[in-house]
C-alpha cells in the first residue's frame, strides 16, 4: 500500500509532461463546447501543458466519453461531461457502456440554466399560449434535442409527462445542430442549455419561453421559472465538469482540480463564461461524485415512470 501511495504522489508530482486531450463528445458550438474552450487555456498554463479541445459528436456523447473512461487513469485524456453523458445516457440506455462507478468526477465546473425556446414563426411567444397550443394541436409539433438518451430529450419527457401533452421528439448529433434546425424553422420548439441559445435568443431567432433556473433571468425578466409555472420537478440547472477514467490517483484528481479551480478564479474567464449564460461552480471531487449520483438516481426513476427506451418508444 505505502508502495501505491509512493507511486501515485510521483506520477502526480511529474503530471503532465505532455499535452493533455479534453475531448468533448458534441459538435462544436454547442454549450459543452463553448465552456470547455473557454476554461482549456487557462486551466493549460495552470498546469503547464497544452489543453487540446477535441470534439467527438455521436452517440449522445457516449461513445466518445466511453473512449476517455477507457483509456489509462493517467490524466491525459480526460472529457467534458454534463447530465447527459454522466447521468441520462446511462440511465436510459440497457445497453449503456459506462456508468456513473466508472468514471472520475474531477470537478464542475459550470452551471446552466436550461430553457425552451420556439422558433418566431410559432403561433404563441409566452409560455401559457405555448401550452395551450400544444394542448389545441396534439402531436402537430416537434422538437429538437441534442440527442437520444441526452438530458434534453428526458427533461421534455418530464415535461410531457407533466403537462399532459404530446410533441415529437426529434434527436440530433448535439446542441449546435439542434438548435440550427430549431433556428430554420425545420423543428418548432427547442429545449437546451443557455450557453448555446443565448446568441440566438439575442438574435430574435429564438423565442425563451420558459428556463430552469432558481429565479428570473436579468436578460429575460418577462421569461417565468418552471417553478413557477408549476413543474418544480424541472427546475434544475445543468451542470458542466470534467471526469476521466475509473481509478486515477487521488493526488492526480487534486492536481487536477485546483487548476481548473485556479483557472476560473481568473475573472476574463469567469467573465466569458458568465457573458455566456453559465454560472461559475467550483466544487470538490467529492461534491461533483455526489451530484452525479443524485441526477443519475432521478433520471432512472423518470425513465422507468415513463417507461422511455433508446428507440424512442415508450
């Protein structure tokens, strides 16, 4: 055991002698894009190593992250992870690759207030003439996530539960693409993270109907909580960090940390990853394994109520 002990503080002591690869498994542009190029300089000159952004779509983010929780517990390939790699895509899937055990939850990062936004050309702009025109129309309505399995696709099936009404989901390869489409008018309604629908909420090309977030917005002061308008269930944020492979040292992991830590404390990146629509989270190693847990545990209970499975059916 000293031996281990000895080991790990040397392989940490030494860490990294080489560019480190932080691999986030959407497309470009989407929320998990946009905080982790912001944070990989900084967290890079911490650390005294480049920080090499590689985005890796597919699979609602699954097959990429599970490539990173492959690979050694060396620190050098570590992933950008939100509640649907870590938490919703394991707990829909039957045939899911990882779980929350067998991963490292380094540290958050970030979190993100969530919002539904309808392209202009839907027929209502607040929230009451949205439901109620989804009540008035069943299944004549659609709406993009960022993929199968993804947070986005079980936050509206918690939504769709909870209202009562039908609208068809239509999964895509991240929150850029979804959100392009939703921009075109190709799909009505969008629900993702703040990051990557601000600029086009900004723009006029989207339309806030309804976010997550435990108070108002200062952009959208008119644009209520789901608290609410009563789906208190849905109002969480999601939350943005880094993990990497099962079994990495504890003095890694620290080593780890604290240069995110020391990387978000600088205020130009505090300030862009504010300017963005994210709020800035610094926790442990410890806190971040026990939100993982907690979001895993009531993603099962949503998936087995609503009996949602990967082909869409349920």
């Amino acid at each position: 055991m000293g031996l281990l002990a000895t080991s790990s503080a040397a392989l940490a002591q030494a860490y990294p002698n080489k560019p480190i690869r932080l691999v986030v498994p959407f497309a470009p542009g989407g929320s998990t894009d946009v905080v982790a190029r912001v944070i990989a300089p900084s967290m890079g000159r911490k650390l005294g190593q480049t920080v090499i952004i590689e985005n890796r779509p597919g699979g609602g983010g699954v097959t990429a992250t599970n490539e990173v929780l492959r690979s050694p517990p060396d620190g050098y390939s570590l992933a950008m992870a939100t509640p649907s790699t870590t938490a919703a895509n394991p707990a829909i899937s039957t045939k899911a690759p990882y779980g929350p055990a067998d991963l490292t939850a380094i540290i958050d990062v970030a979190a993100t207030p969530t919002v539904i936004a309808v392209n202009p050309s839907f027929p209502a702009k607040d929230y009451a003439g949205f439901l109620a025109e989804l009540k008035r129309k069943p299944a004549s309505y659609a709406y993009a996530s960022s993929g199968m399995g993804g947070i986005s696709h079980l936050q509206m099936e918690t939504f769709k539960s909870l209202t009562g009404v039908f609208i068809t989901h239509i999964p895509y390869r991240g929150a850029a693409p979804a959100l392009n489409d939703a921009v075109a008018g190709q799909v009505q309604v969008v629900m993702d993270a703040l990051p990557s629908a601000l600029p086009f909420i900004k723009a006029g090309k989207l339309v806030p109907l309804v976010v997550a977030s435990p108070e108002r917005l200062s952009d959208f002061p008119d644009v209520p909580t789901f608290a609410e308008v009563g789906l208190a269930p849905m109002n969480r944020m999601s939350a943005f960090g880094i993990v990497g492979p099962k079994g990495m040292p504890p003095e890694l992991v620290r080593k780890i940390n604290e240069a995110v830590r020391a990387a978000l404390e600088e205020p130009a990146v505090r300030q862009q990853i504010e300017r963005s629509g994210a709020m800035v989270i610094t926790g442990s190693h410890e806190q971040y394994t026990a939100e993982i847990n907690s979001e895993f545990a009531l993603l099962k209970r949503v998936v087995a109520e609503r009996k949602l499975t990967m082909d869409g059916s349920n």
